[in-house]
C-alpha cells in the first residue's frame, strides 16, 4: 500500500476504545473518559493531573493540561499557564478554550525528562503487502516551555535510543525500545480488525519517570 493510502479515522475516543478491549493493550493507555465537567472533578481528585484533548485533533493543537495544586488549580495552554481559586472559575476558562469541540480526559502521565523538557516517542508502522514494518522510531523533546512534544509546536527529533538514554537510563534502551515494538505490533492487529483499510500507523508512546509505557494516541495518517 502506498504511502499517501489508507483510511484515516480522527476519533481518539474511537481508537482508544479499540485498543482498550484488548487485556494486554489496556494497562497501557491512560484512563480516558469523554469531557463533562463531573468527570474532569473526579478524575482530578484521583490522577491530580490531567490533560484535555480534542477528540478529532492533531498537532497538539487546542490540548490543554489541568492540576490541581494546594486548593488551586493550574491551566496550561500553549505557552500559557494561569491558575483558578476555583473549580467554577478553571472550567469557565476551559468552556472558552474547548470552542464547543467535543474533548476527552485523560489522566496526565509524569513523562521523563531532559533537563526538564518532557519527550516522548513516535512509532512509524507501515503496511507493506500483507505485512507491517517499523519504518521509524524517534524521540521528541517538548521545546521549552511546552508540555507537548509535538514537532509543528516545536519540538525536537532525536533517535528513540538517544531520548531514553538521557531521559531514563542505558540500561533501559534495548528493553523499552522492544517493548514499544511489540505494543505497536499487537496493537495494530486489534486496529486492523476494527478499523478496515488502515496502511500506515503513528503511534505516540510516553515513557513516564519509572520507564513505564503508555499510549497516548495512534494516528491512521501520520505525518
Ligand atoms: N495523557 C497525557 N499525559 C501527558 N502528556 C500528554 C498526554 N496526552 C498527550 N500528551 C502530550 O500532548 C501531545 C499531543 O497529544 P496527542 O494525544 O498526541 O494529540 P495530537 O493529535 O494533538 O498530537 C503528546 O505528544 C504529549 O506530548
Ligand atoms: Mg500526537
């Protein structure tokens, strides 16, 4: 399959349903629920963080990470952050940012860090026949400031063996970089059965403080 073809499905809360229903993928993708305001109040009273993103989004754009610190609660958008005294005043700000695009939950992971930047990884998966191969594995750096890695906001490529070694340890390089290969693999047969004619997969993966994997979306058409 070409690169350009496949099918492009934009809902995260579609692709993350999917790989929920498997028991060996779900442990792996943050607790996720759909955007209404009691259940951003319990998530953050159990994670303490959390990270808002559009449903159909891509490039970072419009994602919004919220805590709640010493009775107040902390807003990051962009290269803003603003702080509430109130839960009523924090989902006002956010009633104005979402713009009326439905928005998930998820519970904000710890991402390991180079000299305080987070980084994450992205897994490109190609079909080619019948089979599908890894054509590329990197480490992206938030640019300073950022909570998100996303290159068109700003961050930098590096090979995935450089990002764990520095953010992690070397020791944990080989295992981590097996370990997203095979999430990647058994996740993409769970997508293939649900989600017909997919050619190339964009998987982003965070490896939080303990080296702990964690998927926080798969893209059907990546960049
Ligand atoms: N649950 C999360 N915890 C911490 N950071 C996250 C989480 N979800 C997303 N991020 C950060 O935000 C970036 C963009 O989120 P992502 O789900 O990939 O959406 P997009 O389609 O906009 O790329 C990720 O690459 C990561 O840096
Ligand atoms: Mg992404």
């Amino acid at each position: 399959m070409g690169e350009a073809t496949g099918r492009q499905y934009a809902s995260k809360w579609v692709k993350t349903a999917a790989l929920l229903s498997h028991p060996a993928i779900a442990p792996h993708i943050p607790p996720t629920r759909m955007y209404n305001e009691s259940n951003l109040k319990s998530m953050l009273a159990i994670h303490g963080m959390v990270v808002i993103k559009p449903v159909r989004g891509a490039g970072g754009h419009g994602v919004i990470k919220v805590s709640k610190q010493d009775g107040r609660y902390a807003v990051s958008h962009y290269h803003d952050r603003r702080f509430y005294d109130t839960f009523g005043a924090m989902t006002a700000a956010l009633t104005r940012m979402k713009r009326k695009r439905p928005y998930l939950i998820q519970k904000g992971i710890q991402l390991a860090t180079i000299s305080g930047r987070p980084i994450d990884y992205r897994v490109k998966y190609v079909k080619e026949g019948t089979g599908w191969s890894c054509r590329a594995m990197v480490g992206r750096l938030a640019k300073e400031g950022l909570f998100v890695t996303n290159l068109c906001r700003g961050g930098t490529q590096m090979p995935a063996a450089e990002g764990i070694r520095r953010s992690l340890t070397t020791a944990m390089v080989k295992s981590k970089k097996r370990e997203m290969r095979k999430l990647t693999s058994l996740s993409t047969q769970v997508l293939e059965t649900r989600l017909p004619g997919i050619g190339q997969l964009g998987f982003d993966y965070g490896l939080d403080k303990h080296g702990k994997i964690w998927i926080f979306e798969v893209n059907t058409r990546p960049q």
